[in-house]
C-alpha cells in the first residue's frame, strides 16, 4: 500500500511573512524593483443576491494576460479567473461578481494577481476583501 502526502510548493524556508490588506478598506500600495502599484476595489450596488465589484490595478507596466484570481479565504469554494482591461499604458480594470456561500452570509475572499499562470504576489501584500449578504 502507498501513502502520499500533499507538500506545497517552493522550500519553505524561502517564504517571507507577507503583509494582509483589506482592500475595502482602501487602497492596497506597494513598490517593487519596477515601480509602484495600487490596487483599490469598490463595492457596487446590484441585487440583493448579487456582489457586484469594480477593480483597479495600477501596475508599472502590461503584464502578459493579466488577470486576477479569486480564492476563498475563509472557505474554500475554487478560484474564479478574473481578466483585467487595459484603459492605459500602466491602468487595468475589471467588473466581477463575487460568488456566495450558501451556508453563511460572510465570504473572505483572497485576490490574486497573475501574468498567465504566474502569481505576481511575492512581493505584494495579501489582497482580500468580506462578501457580506
């Protein structure tokens, strides 16, 4: 009989503590080697089932397919590609509808941004915002 066991990624030891920012709060600033980004999210007025959002991302320059993911914090509930526009040589924009949890009326989600495949996210803050119904 084989056992497996699921490791992460990467050596642990290279991980660095990574600072939270709750992008409803306001918005996320950071600077890496090729400039500064923002990213601010804004809660916008739907239905009362939906979970309307607005995204922007200020980013020194145009990431191949750039995209954000979703990723449930508080639950899991898979991860929702979220393409971003391009409305300037450094702007990109997205609209999203933030999935509910059937079983509570608060979701953390976790926002990822991404080049293809490739997160963008070792040097950024951890992204994230609460769905509330």
């Amino acid at each position: 009989m084989a056992f497996w066991a699921l490791k992460p990624e990467g050596n642990p030891e290279d991980e660095v503590a990574r600072a939270e920012c709750d992008l409803l709060a306001g918005p996320c600033i950071w600077s890496t080697a090729e400039g500064q980004w923002q990213v601010s999210l804004e809660s916008r007025q739907g239905s009362p089932a939906q979970h309307l959002y607005s995204l922007a991302v200020e980013a020194p320059g145009a990431p191949e397919r750039f995209l954000a993911v979703l990723r449930g914090r508080s639950m899991y509930m898979g991860e929702y590609p979220v393409p971003l526009k391009q409305q300037s040589d450094s702007r990109f924009v997205a609209e999203f509808e933030a999935p509910l949890c059937a079983t509570g009326s608060e979701m953390v989600w976790q926002i990822d941004l991404q080049s293809g495949q490739e997160k963008l996210g070792s040097v950024s803050p951890i992204l994230f915002f609460q769905a509330k119904t």
